[in-house]
C-alpha cells in the first residue's frame, strides 16, 4: 500500500477507533481444520474469546478464536448438527440437531447438562434468547417451538408456516422472532401470534436475521439474493445481489451497519447495509458456505463450509479499505 491511502486509512482509523492493519495482512486471519464433515453452523462466544461449530460430523467443537485451536469437542448426537450457540454468560452452549434431540452443555466440562427430545422430525433451526433462558425452533413439521431451558420442557407451539421452517431469529430484546421458510413472518415471541408477513414472493428463504434496532429484517434464500426487508411493516426495503448460487446464512453486524452472507459459491460477501455495496468478497472456501457469523465487536468475521473448515475473516480490514476507497473517489 502506497503512502497516500495509508495516510488516509490512519486518519481513519483515529476518527473512527478502527485499528490500522499492517501492510501485509491478508483478508483471510486463519483456517481452522478440524471437523470430518460439513460444518453446518457457527457462533462466537459473548467476549468473542472463543467460537462453537456443529457439524455434519455429529460433533461441538469450542475453539480458541486467537489461534483457531480446538479447544474441546462434545459427542453425544445421533444426527448432524443444525444448530449451535453460546448463553448469554458463555458458560454453556446450545446444540441442536437435525433430528431429535437438543443438549446444552456446560463448556467448562463438556458434560451436557440438560439434553431434551424435540420435534421428532427435522429440525432445521434453532437459537438461544438473547437472555439465555428459552430456545426457539423449527422443523419439517412446519411448526416453529419454544422451549424453557431452566424448566426442560416445551412452552410454546406455534403452527401456520406454508413449508418447512428453515431459519429463524430472535430479536434483540427476545419480544419477538423472525422466522424464514416458503414464508417469512414476524412472531411475538411470547403469544405466539404474527405479527408482521414479509410481502411477496421470495422463493424458499434459507436463513433470516433482525437488525439489532429490530427495525430491519434480513432474509437470503436459493434465488441467490439477499433481501432487506422493514420488519414492522413487512415492505420490502432492498434487493443485494452478487453470489451466483443459492445464500445459506446471513447475519447483522453487532452495530447494524454491516451485514454478512455465505453461499453455494463458495464465497463469503460483506455488505454495507445503508447502500447495500457488496464491501468484500472474501473467497478460499473450495466448497459451499453452510454459515457466518460476526464477532461481538464486529471486527471479524467466521464462517463454516462443506470442506470442513472454519475460515476467520478480518472485517475491519475490509471495511476501512472500503472507505479509503471511497474518499479516493470523492477527493477533489
């Protein structure tokens, strides 16, 4: 890098707090081999310190974020892994599988501590509320559930999706859930009622997520575009294209301001969320982008593929290199 954009990149980064990259630094931070089968869902820990995987292979990994070692690995599960999360003190971790069973387990010990029956049929997704104390999820049987963690059992039954419930989300404040299929509807997360339907057709929605002020939603799905939609008014607000195949995850960077999404293209794609520009286009994955996930201070981001790998990207790499640019192109 020349010394002109370096010069306006270290402006940057004391308007902004942004830490100022060394000259070499790739976009990609490290890979992380490990699992024996597509990695199918991933998430960091509340202080960013750690991250949890699930996988095709049937197992949990815990891994240590700053050398993208594994950490420990939790077995019990039958079927693949559909989904996983940390609680909101990082103590235990939430996994849930694709066909019958949740487990949350205490990462200290790797001993799960509750393990419960769920739908008994496919179940395609699941999260933990933002609280930490309820857990939401969908399946085949077209019916999304909520489940009290403390108590073990099933509160919540809410049947009307058209198809299968393939994502869903909570918001911020957990009052409320989002959730994606052949349909996309906001639920009151305590009623059970709809409460917003994202207008018009979509095709299959794939995975969802909430803006952390609630007031976007984010849907991607197997038309290949990302979509971001008024989530209390269900109108739709933007169409984001660039993956050439079908978009498995996506996700809100904890400030809203970002947004990521992994596809069948093998890529994972960085978007500002404000003009919908494809920031970064981040590539080395040699198969299909299963999940993403940002860290609780944004500046990184983690995604898992069908080549059994975990890949750490430096999103704030990219994005101030996405202002100097830019600032280049509005200089006089």
């Amino acid at each position: 890098m020349d010394q002109e954009p370096r010069r306006i990149l270290a402006l940057l980064s004391l308007i902004s707090g942004l830490t100022l990259p060394a000259p070499a630094q790739a976009g990609i931070a490290s890979v992380w081999p490990g699992h024996r089968d597509d990695v199918t869902c991933v998430a960091f820990s509340p202080d960013g310190s750690q991250a949890i995987s699930g996988s095709r292979d049937k197992s949990v990994r815990i891994w240590d974020t700053a050398k993208g070692k594994t950490l420990a690995v939790f077995e019990g599960h039958e079927t693949p892994l559909a989904a996983v999360a940390f609680s909101p003190d990082g103590k235990t971790a939430l996994s849930a599988s694709d066909m019958l069973s949740f487990r949350n387990w205490s990462v200290a010990t790797g001993k799960p501590t509750l393990t419960w029956p769920g739908h008994g049929v496919f179940v395609y997704t699941a999260q933990i509320s933002p609280d930490g104390t309820k857990v939401i999820s969908g399946g085949s049987d077209r019916t999304l559930r909520l489940w009290d963690l403390a108590a073990d059992q099933e509160v919540g039954y809410w049947a009307g999706h058209t198809d299968y419930v393939q994502a869903v989300a909570f918001s911020r404040d957990g009052t409320r859930a989002l959730a994606g299929g052949g349909d996309s509807e906001v639920w009151d997360a305590t009623t059970g009622k709809v409460l917003t339907t994202l207008a018009g057709p979509t095709g299959l929605i794939l995975d969802v997520d909430i803006s952390p002020d609630d007031k976007l939603a984010l849907t991607g799905g197997r038309e290949g575009s990302l979509k971001l939609w008024d989530a209390q008014t269900g109108a739709l607000r933007a169409t984001w294209k660039g993956h050439r195949e079908q978009v498995n995850w996506v996700a809100f960077s904890p400030d809203g301001r970002l947004a990521l999404s992994g596809g069948n293209d093998y890529t994972v794609r960085l978007w500002e969320v404000a003009t919908g520009a494809n920031i970064q286009t981040w590539t080395g994955h040699t198969a299909a982008v299963r999940s993403v996930a940002f860290s609780p201070d944004g500046r990184l981001a983690l995604s898992g593929s069908e080549d059994s790998t975990l890949r750490l990207w430096d999103v704030n790499k990219a994005w101030a290199e996405y202002q100097v640019k830019n600032l280049k192109k509005t200089a006089p």
